[in-house]
C-alpha cells in the first residue's frame, strides 16, 4: 500500500475488518514490525483524536513518531509552484517534502481545504506533493476532499455495534456556526456505499456531495423520512459542495436547526445508535441527550481511530519487510 486516500486503497473490506478485530484484540502483536522504523506526522491545521490515534498505534507497532506543526514547528510553507516568494512563507514544500521523506518511513498529513478553490482543493494539491516528492507511503489524515481513517474507523464501529446483517445506516447534515469541508462526508459516503449497508443520505436542497463520492448512495431531502428505521445514525455538517452552483463553493447555505438531532429524530429510527467523528457543537449538531445516551456511540468510534489506522500502517509496514 503505497498510499491511504480511498477505500480501495484497503482492498477487501471484510478482510480489512476481519484484520481491524485482530488489532484491536491484540495491538502489540505486530511490534516488530515498526522496529527502527520512523512514521512522520505533518499538521497543516488543529488535531486531537487523528494526532493522538496516530502516536498510539505508531508506539503499538513499535514506531517512533515525529510530529511536525507547519507554521509553529516549521517555516510557513508555499503550496503553489509558479509564484514569487516574496510573502511570510520561507520554504516551499517542492524542497520540504523530500527532505522529511529522507528522515521517516512512513507520511501522515493533514491539510483542510481552503473552501475558496474548489478545483485547487479537489485536485488534492497539496496531498498530491507529498505523493510526488517525498519517496515514501503517505497517509491521508483528512486532506482537502478526504479523511480515510475516520471513514474506516466509523465502519469497524458499525460492524462491532450492529445487530443485524445489512443495518440502515444514515448520515444527516446538520447545522454548524462555520463553513466546514466536506472531506468527513465524501469518505463516510465513499466507505458505506463499499460496504454491506442500506446507505441514505439527507442534507436540505444546495448540500449535494460530489457524486464521485456519493454513486450508489440514496438521497432523501426530507430527513424524518430519511431516518425512518434507521439502526445507526452520522450526523455531520459540511459546507456547499458547490456541485450544482460551483459558485456558493464553501458558503454557508443553511443554519436551520430544524435539522439538529434530537430525540424527536432519533425517535422515529430503529433505536439507532447515534455516531459522530467529534470534535461536536451540542445542541447545534446534536441535543445533550441525544450525545449523552447509552445508544451514543462517539467514544468508542473515537478508540477506532487507533486500530484504523494501526491496520494501515501494519500493512505499508509489512510491505518494506
């Protein structure tokens, strides 16, 4: 595995779970494998659980982490090839990139989109040069368009919660204060429509995700109707992904909190268990007793993360031997 963007990348989802069971029951099993081995952790914006997640499962497989804060631990970066570096940035990532590819074996980065490009910010620039330029795997841990790991890290938490063979799974945009990316989203619908679920998705008129990522998917713009009978429920924000109006491109359409998830939502499904990637704006995204419920699964969803990418990182690690 050369690199971790798409679900493909993971090849055979039930292997790809049956794999995530034997991490998570046993983590250090593969210790031996990271020995003298080094993973290189690249944070252009704020992390908590992919940070954490990340260091974890590096340690569990017997790596050493190195995270690198650009702007705070770094010279700024420039992302663009072409312009006068005449501004605050001291370092252009063409020479970065090769440079932290020649002190790890393994590249995590984390670069949000900047929701004023759409075609600089779905062509992964940014990602696309570590790819190029740094010699090494590299792991997305939530770029411009996608965020793998959480995606990964939601299906082994359905698949250990479910209680029957092909669960209702439904992802509900929801309102949010800031214009947010669409990366949560595009790889939550990417890995449910790979997976052996009934995959719906709700979002008022305007919110449509890029169809690359959505094929295959239902779409319901009535989100009472969507959750009918729903036996999980991902609730997520994201801005216009500008598809049908390139031009609202990260505006704000909508703060109706109509949309919010409340009891009253919750009501109407399967008893379904409620998911979030966190960090959540309460009672915005979601009601205090809807997050704070025994059928809320965010904490153990977020324990995931570790054994997500644990199995990603075993697997490029399996290849150097």
């Amino acid at each position: 595995m050369k690199s971790f963007f798409h679900v493909k990348d993971i090849g055979d989802l039930g292997a790809a779970l049956e794999e995530a069971r034997q991490v998570k029951s046993n983590p250090f099993a593969w210790k031996h494998l990271g020995e003298n081995k080094t993973l290189m952790l690249v944070f252009f914006n704020s992390s908590l659980r992919t940070r954490l997640s990340s260091q974890k499962a590096a340690l569990n497989l017997g790596m050493s982490p190195i995270v690198l804060n650009i702007g705070q631990d770094s010279w700024k970066l420039e992302t663009e090839l072409g312009v006068v570096m005449d501004g605050d940035k001291s370092e252009h990532l063409r020479e970065a990139i090769p440079v932290m590819g020649s002190y790890c074996d393994i590249i995590g980065v984390r670069s949000f989109a900047g929701l004023t490009d759409r075609e600089f910010d779905y062509a992964e620039t940014i990602l696309r040069q570590f790819v190029d330029y740094s010699g090494k795997p590299v792991i997305s841990l939530e770029s411009a368009t996608v965020h793998p790991c959480q995606a990964f890290a939601d299906l082994i938490t359905i698949d250990q919660y479910k209680t029957k063979a092909r669960p209702k799974v439904v992802m509900t945009w929801a309102p949010h204060p800031r214009a947010l990316p669409q990366a949560v989203p595009n790889s939550f619908a990417e890995w449910m429509n790979a997976a052996d679920v009934d995959f719906v998705i709700t979002h008022p008129r305007g919110y449509e995700l890029d169809p690359a990522f959505t094929q295959g998917a239902r779409i319901e713009y009535d989100q009472m109707k969507a959750l009918e009978g729903a036996d999980f429920v991902y609730a997520k924000n994201w801005s216009c992904p500008g598809v049908t109006n390139p031009a609202d491109y990260g505006k704000v359409l909508s703060k109706d909190m109509s949309w919010t998830v409340d009891a009253a939502h919750m009501a109407v499904t399967d008893n379904a268990c409620f998911l979030h990637c966190l960090p959540v704006r309460r009672n915005m995204i979601v009601s205090d007793e809807v997050i704070d419920s025994p059928r809320s699964l965010v904490i153990p969803e977020a324990a995931n993360r570790v054994v997500s990418i644990q199995v990603v990182m075993k697997r490029m690690l399996e290849e150097m031997q």
